[in-house]
C-alpha cells in the first residue's frame, strides 16, 4: 500500500491534481469500514517521506533556474564564456540536493545574475540643463577684486541669453563583490567634454571603512562633493569660486572611516595630484609625491523626529608649481602673475534640516553656511620679478531653503568674501597683488524660486546682486531647467 500511495503522491506533485478529497462523513466512516487501520507509526513515514519529496523537487526546480541563467549568459562576449562554463560544470553533475543546499543554489544563482547584469548593463543617468542669463554688466569683465585666479576658472553668471549650463553623463555599477565603479562625463556649453569624476570604490573592506581610488571630488566641506544639478542655487557661492577654483576635483587616493557609533562620526584623508586650483603644476614637473593632502571630519545626528544636523571641519593641503593666475585691481584691470609655493585651505561647515516627523514630502526646512581661509605661501612673478609672498585670505556664505508646498521652495543667500592681508615687496609688484587696496570686501545676496514638477524635473527662477568686482554693481536674473533621465543614485545629506 506504501508504494501505491507514494506513486500517487508523485502523480500528483507533477500533475498538480489534488492529493484527496474531503467526502461526507458517512462517506468517511464506509470507507473506513473496508479499509484497513493504518498505524500512526506509519502514518509520521508518510509524511515525511512527502515532505522528503517535495525538498527534493524544489531543489531540482532551483539548480534548472541556476541552470537557465548560466544558459542565457553564454551570449555574452566570450571573455566570460570560461566562467559561465566553469559555474555550469558543478551543477551538471548535481543529484536532488538537500534542503540547505537548495538554498545556497538559490542564492549562487541571484549573485550570479546580478554580476552579469551590472558587468554589461551599468546604471545610465543623465542631466539635461540649461538657462537663461541676463546680466548688466559684461560676464567677459568678470573678476572677484583681490582674488588671483587662473583664468579657466569657472567664476562668474556664465554667458549672456540662452545657452546650455553643464550636462552630466553617468555610469555606475558593482564590478564584483569586492568594488564599484563610477563616471561622470561633463558636456559643456561650449561642447567641450571632459571627466568629472571616474573612480573605483571599495563595498567590502569591513570595520567602517571605504577606500577609492581615480578622479572624485574631494570630501572636503560641504558643499564642494556635491555635483552642481544638486546645488540649490544657480551657481556656487563666492567663497568657493575665489578659494578653490568653484569646486576641488583631483586625481588621487581617498579613505574614508565611519566611526561604530550612535553619533554620525566621520573621518576622511585624500592624498592626490595636486592638478587643481589652488593647486597647480604649470611648470610640468611631473613630481613623483602627492602634490595635495586632505584631512577632514564630519559628525551628525538626529534631534527628535523632525530635525537632524551635520557639522565639519577640514583642512586642504596643495602645491604649486608655474602656477598662472589673473587678477584685477580697483580699476578693473586684469593683471598677469605667476606663483610658486603652498596654499592651506581650513574649511568648517554646518547643515540644519528640519521636516514635520521626518517627512519632507510637502514642508521642509534647511540652514546651511560655511567658512572658507586660506593661506598661501611662497613666491610671486610678475614682469621678470619675483618676491616672497604669504598672504591671508577668507570668505563665507549662509543660506536657507524652505519648501512651503509639495514641489515649491524658496531660498535666499548672502555671502562675503575678505581679501585679507597680503605680505609682500610692493615695490616690485603692482599694488593689487600686494594688498587689498582699498580693503573691499566682494559680496553678493541671492533670492531663487524653483518648482519640482516631480523628484526628475526642476525649473528656476533666481535673482543676485553681485558687488564681487570694486565699483560694480551687477544685477543677474536667470532662468534654468534641470531634466534628469535614467537611473540617478540618491544625494548626499
């Protein structure tokens, strides 16, 4: 009888029937009138023998869907050919694993799909963007009056009318188990491209720790990793443009450590190329050392429900070698000068957020500044001479961003900047690079108005009054449009 009942219950595992029937209880009670009494004993085999079966199916079921998947990686090029073969050979020779290893063969085979579809399928993003710039003065005059910096510096409101802003290209995706990669490529207005950031990053080191390696944004600050669709203005804030070049970008090493801790506790140290303004090799050296050293900390938390925090404290490090810089004096003249020697930037930032409960869906608030000093360090060229120069130098900004409505926010900011103190033979050299003449101090207030028609689109409206240049009051308006299209990572905080 065992055996009959163990072909019907294989009967009905592969047909699907119903292994019985409930009848009436009369029904019952004939039957078991000329049946036979079945021990309890027997009744416990039974039982287990069927559960033995259908473990034993459900294991085949999962190594033929393992199967398939390797099956259907063998179109891909033949470098993975080997590896596809290699996975297949074990489960060719697979009888009816045991539960435990029916779970294992599952997880193998979603790993496996995984890293076939990252390898050749990375996450595409792109951010379409443009505006509309209408300023009074001329944006080719645009200068920050005693600030050196080297003309491709990206300072100022940008071209005049319509015309593309930065359009961003990326790819990302899991390498294996061990890294991830990631590129941004920047198309810009003038149809130039080059490469934001192109960097492989570590997703298994353990203890808290992340290491990258390539071109990234330094983690310094706050402000200067984010990518410029994330700003909440049209363009970044004096103290960044005149310290570091609008935003710090390098080749280079990164390592990162977040602290085991209920307080958001970070740690972080870059040593790079030194490429970038305030670094700079000119010269073409080509030295051998790192040309910029990063130090940086950052701590946050939650207070309640409703609000959070970060604050931080950094401090940058660069070389510079022939460096070529431009500035201009209280007559808006722009003059030439070359330097030799180390700047330091120290740089501390704070961020307040607040949403109702945490939900930033229809009302938030956040109040961001930080302050930017820097100090260089060594010798300045101008006309065949050189002298000794140590100079002092800073800038801040702060401001606020509140959404009122579901897709409606409103922001405004003022800014500051100081040239500082300039020690240096004011003999040799003109007056504008050795002191800051009538110690004015650029500055420059901000109102935007921007509407998310959904968390992929963005229009703007923003007002400034830009007092950067001595003498020069210059009213800019514009109008931009931001569009992001295919699979966009999450922002930072």
């Amino acid at each position: 009888m065992r055996q009959k009942f163990i072909s019907l219950i294989g009967f009905t595992i592969a047909t699907g029937a119903p292994l019985c029937t409930f009848a009436e209880p009369s029904a019952v009670s004939s039957a078991a009138s000329v049946s036979p009494a079945i021990a309890p004993a027997e009744i416990s085999a039974l039982k287990q023998e069927i559960q033995a079966i259908r473990t034993a199916y459900e294991a085949r079921l999962q190594a033929l869907e393992l199967r398939l998947k390797i099956a259907e990686m063998a179109v891909l090029p033949a470098a993975n050919n080997a590896a596809s073969a290699s996975a297949a050979a074990p489960i060719a020779a697979l009888s009816i694993p045991s539960a435990s290893a029916a779970n294992t063969t599952d997880t193998a085979a979603s790993g496996a799909s995984r890293s076939g579809a990252n390898a050749f399928n990375p996450a595409i993003s792109l951010i379409l963007s443009g505006v509309y710039t209408n300023t009074a003065k001329d944006p080719a005059a645009y200068a920050i009056t005693g600030f050196s910096l080297p003309t491709s510096a990206e300072i100022g409101p940008g071209k005049r009318g319509f015309s593309l802003a930065e359009t961003e290209l990326g790819l990302n995706a899991s390498i294996d188990p061990w890294l991830r990669g990631a590129t941004t490529i920047s198309l810009h207005p003038d149809n130039a491209v080059s490469v934001e950031e192109a960097f492989v990053q570590s997703t298994a080191l353990g203890n808290g720790f992340t290491a990258k390696a390539g071109r990234f944004f330094s983690g310094v600050g706050y402000l200067n990793d984010h990518h410029s669709h994330t700003w909440d203005f049209v363009d970044n804030p004096l103290a960044y443009q005149a310290l570091l070049g609008t935003q710090y970008g390098d080749d280079g090493v990164q390592l990162r450590w977040l602290a085991p801790t209920e307080l958001f506790l970070e740690f972080g140290a870059e040593l790079g190329s030194g490429r970038g303004f305030p670094g700079g090799d000119g010269g073409g050296s080509g030295r051998n050392g790192a040309g910029m050293r990063a130090l940086y900390t950052h701590a946050g938390g939650d207070v309640g429900d409703s609000h959070s925090w970060r604050a931080g404290v950094s401090i940058l490090n660069a070389k510079s070698s022939e460096q070529s810089l431009t500035t201009a004096d209280s007559q808006g003249n722009h003059i030439d000068s070359v330097f030799n020697g180390n700047t330091r930037v120290w740089m501390s930032d704070f961020v307040w957020k607040w949403a109702p409960n945490g939900n930033a869906t229809r009302t938030n608030f956040k109040l961001q500044g930080e302050y930017l000093r820097s100090t260089k360090d060594g010798n300045t060229s101008y006309g065949g001479l050189s002298r000794q120069q140590q100079a002092t130098q800073s800038g801040w900004y702060l401001q606020s961003i509140v959404q009122f409505a579901p897709g409606w926010r409103f922001g405004l900011r003022t800014e500051q900047l100081n040239a500082g103190k300039f020690d240096v033979d004011s003999t040799a050299l003109p007056f504008a690079l050795s002191s800051a003449a009538t110690n004015y101090r650029p500055r420059k207030d901000s109102v935007m108005l921007d509407f998310s028609a959904s968390e992929f689109s963005r229009f703007r409206l923003q007002f400034a009054r830009d007092r950067a240049r001595e003498g020069v009051i210059d009213n800019q308006l514009f109008l931009q449009y931001q569009m992001s299209l295919g699979a966009h990572g999450a922002h930072n905080y």
